[in-house]
C-alpha cells in the first residue's frame, strides 16, 4: 500500500490486488459492519501508518481500477459528523449535498444521441464534470457524474432512453485502454451546442 498526501483534507492511496484481498477478508471479520468493515480498516491503515485521521468526520472514498487488479483510493474529510450521528447506531438523514459523487458511464452507438443528451444536460445546468470517448468497439462513451440521494431515482435515469447504462468501474478501465477521449472534462458544454 503506497500514500500520497494530497492536501491536509485529502490522500490517494494505491493498493494491489494483494492488499485488497487482505482487507476484504478483515472486514469480512467485521460481521456487523458488512461492506464498511473493509472500509474501517483501510482507514485505520492509513491512520496508523500516515497519521490522517477520518475519525468522527464524513468521508468520501473515490476508488478507481487499476489494470492489475489493485485500484487507487482517493479519501477526503467532509468535516465533522453531526453530534447526534455519533451518538447514534442508525445513520444521520444527510442533505443530498452530502451524497457522494460517482462515476456513470453510458454508452451510444451513435453519435446524435449523445449530443442530445449533452444539450439537454447543458440546459438543465449540469454541474459536474464530464468526458467522451470513443472506443475501438465502434462505441461512443459519456462518462458523468451523479449523486443519488436515499430513496431517490438516479437524477440521470433519463439518459437510458438514448444510451446504455455501463458498470462504471470496468467501463472506465477499457475506454482509458481501448478509447480516444474526443473531450475532457467538460464534454456537456463543449458538444451541446453541435446538436
């Protein structure tokens, strides 16, 4: 596992496969806390061999595949949890400001619907950033990013109607492999004016 402190509220950490593996198992162990024991004890690897401390503050983790099976973390402290969430089992109603980002990938396999999709998020004022590849499967990639509150469709469910919804993780992995990024980071407002 190898640390890089970004800022005082943010570190990107790489773990191989070997290490996922080991730290799958030790949350495994955490029974009650199912799939955010694996999580806690990333944590406090970090913690005791870096010194940054999320304890008792929201967090946001941010992983992203590797090509050999390992994958980067990237962990930010959002600050400080609510008195009454530290005190309680049952998590704190958050704000959706609070959700995290993540990474949805849809796939076209023409380009005229895509670029409806980018006009329309432009005119809704999508916020966040965006990108577009185009695969050596003949495909066309958008790749944005939601934050789904609880019990809440996914703000960009409407997409599905033009494209297919990809597993982000994987997706992402092929089309930085097997794809031509025909715009960065902020694809949305760049191509909606072509539709």
């Amino acid at each position: 596992m190898d640390f890089i402190r970004i800022s005082d509220v943010k570190i990107k950490v790489t773990l191989s496969p070997e290490d996922l593996d080991r730290y799958v198992a030790e949350g495994e162990r955490d029974r009650p806390a199912g799939s955010h024991g694996t999580l806690r004890a990333i944590l406090r690897e970090i913690r005791r061999e870096t010194g940054f401390d999320a304890t008792g503050e929201r967090v946001l983790m941010q992983m992203f595949p590797g090509a050999d099976g390992g994958c980067e973390l990237f962990v930010t402290r959002l600050g400080k949890l609510p008195e009454n969430a530290r005190d309680s089992k049952k998590p704190a109603e958050l704000p959706a400001a609070a959700f995290p980002l993540r990474s949805a990938v849809f796939a076209f396999e023409r380009l005229p619907p895509l670029l409806a999709v980018c006009r329309h998020l432009c005119h809704v004022g999508y916020p966040h950033l965006s990108a577009v590849y185009y695969g050596d499967d003949g495909l066309w990639y958008l790749v944005l990013q939601e934050r789904i509150p609880r019990d809440r469709p996914s703000p960009l469910s409407f997409v599905e109607e033009f494209g297919r919804r990809r597993r982000a993780g994987s997706t992402l992995a092929y089309i930085k492999e097997h794809g031509a990024c025909v715009s960065g980071s902020d694809a949305v407002a760049t191509l909606a004016p072509l539709a």
